[in-house]
C-alpha cells in the first residue's frame, strides 16, 4: 500500500536522508531522523547513526534526536512532535520513541531484520503502551534504501578485498 505524503513529508524525509549521509561519511549503517515540532513546523533536533564512530550500542539516530530534542525542550514528554526516521525503528528505539509520547513517525523502508514497528514486531501496538502511536511507511523509500544497499555492497567489497 503506497502512502500519499504531503510535501512537507517530503521535505522531512529529505533532512533525515542529509542525516543518513552523515553516518555512512564516518562508516556508521546511513540512518538518519530529525524531530518536528508538529505546531511550528521547525525541525527541533536531528541525528545519525553513531556506533562505530563513538563505540555505543546506544548510537542510533532516533535516540540521538529524542536526547537532544529532550535536552531543547526541557522535558522528556515530545507529544508534539513528529519523528522523520529513514529505517523503521529497533526495539531499543521503538522504546524510546513510546516513552517520549512521539504521536507520529513517517518512515522511509521496513527493517526486515529488527524493525519493531509493523515488520518483525509492533511494539508500538502492545496493550502496555497507553500511549498512541502512528507510524507510515514508504516516504522517500527507494532513496533511503538505496543507501543502505550501497553502504552494505560496499562493506562486503572491502571484507573480499581483506580490508575489514
């Protein structure tokens, strides 16, 4: 089922590829989100991947955006907020993104492997969760999986060559 996005969806999705970008530059999976205040329209915060690049499990780009719009804000409630992430969240993120109250997340591609969801789980769906949460799929899909394809292919070329 193809969603029909606004423009500024589009546009959204857009700045959170730019964040994507960012983390393959330092060798990092090219994920990228940003926050949006939902009654302004102003991206409050972004982020990108930053495992490798700063050695943390806890360096995905959701949490990296809900930390430093926290941190903005001066509260940890984002109820107000819509989340642009180009690969649907893990758990640990799908956990951040519930207990921040985020109301609604646009995403490019379904994460076969560990997204938490609608493809492997649905953790934003579970009965513990009173909190509400929507999430639509397919913006700016193709463009965020094309560069997870080309980091991937390029990762598997550099472990032929030995390099990794």
């Amino acid at each position: 089922m193809t969603m029909d996005f606004t423009s500024f969806d589009l546009d959204m999705m857009g700045e959170a590829l730019k964040e994507a970008d960012k983390a393959a530059e330092h060798g990092d999976v090219p994920v990228g989100a940003v926050l949006v205040d939902q009654r302004t329209g102003q991206i409050i915060a972004s982020g990108h991947n930053t495992r490798e690049k700063e050695g943390s499990a806890l360096g995905h780009a959701e949490i990296s955006a809900i930390q430093t719009a926290c941190n903005i804000k001066g509260t940890w409630r984002l109820s107000d907020c819509t989340l642009y992430v180009t690969l649907e969240p893990c758990p640990m993120c799908a956990g951040a993104i519930m207990a921040a109250r985020i109301p609604r997340i646009v995403c490019g591609a379904k994460d076969a492997v560990a997204g938490a969801m609608g493809s492997v789980w649905s953790l934003h769906t579970h009965p513990v969760n009173s909190h509400h949460t929507s999430i639509s799929f397919g913006c700016l899909e193709e463009e965020g999986s094309q560069k997870l394809r080309k980091f991937f292919q390029e990762k598997r070329s550099e472990s032929q060559d030995g390099k990794c």
